[in-house]
C-alpha cells in the first residue's frame, strides 16, 4: 500500500490534475488537434480556468479517499497541491 508521508500526497497531487487535463480534453475538446486546443486555451483563459476546476474533482476524490483511510500525511501532500492548483485556477480567472 501506499507509504504515509508529504511527498507521495504530493506527487499524488500533482499528477491527476493532470489525468484530468486529459480527461477534459477528451470529452469537450476531442474534435480538435492538440495544438488548436492549446492555441484556445491562450485564447479564450477562462476555458483554461474551467478546466483546472474540474481536474480538481479528482484531487478531492482521492483526499477523501486518503483521510478515510487515515493515511493523514498523504492527504496533506494532496491538500497542498489541490490549494496551489486553486489559485492557480484563480489567477486564471481574475488575472488573465
């Protein structure tokens, strides 16, 4: 199973956004090419924003998972990334 510390929550944290990134992509964004979509992301930043909300989805998902499980330095490392994606996603949506 997994080892309680920081840094695997936080690789844990790191890394879904970024399946949900893909996530996301596939099902709004499939009909156009990787790099047409990146060009709309630059575009049009609230998509962008959009897209890092939902990806947290899955950070909450396993933080919940983690603290049920009492693994409690795992779902910090998690907490972290999530709160670091949030403003980023904030920052997105009132900066650019």
């Amino acid at each position: 199973m997994v080892k309680d510390n920081y840094i695997t929550g936080t690789l844990i944290g790191l890394a879904l956004p970024f399946l949900g990134f893909i996530g996301f992509y596939e099902w709004k964004f499939s009909v156009f090419s990787v790099q047409d979509f990146l060009s709309l992301l630059i575009q049009q930043k609230s998509i962008l924003s959009a897209m890092i909300s939902v990806s947290l989805l899955l950070n909450g998902a396993i933080l919940t998972f983690f603290f049920q499980k009492e693994k409690d330095k795992v779902a910090k490392g998690i907490f972290i990334t999530t709160c670091l994606y949030a403003f980023i996603a904030l920052a997105c949506k009132w900066f650019l």
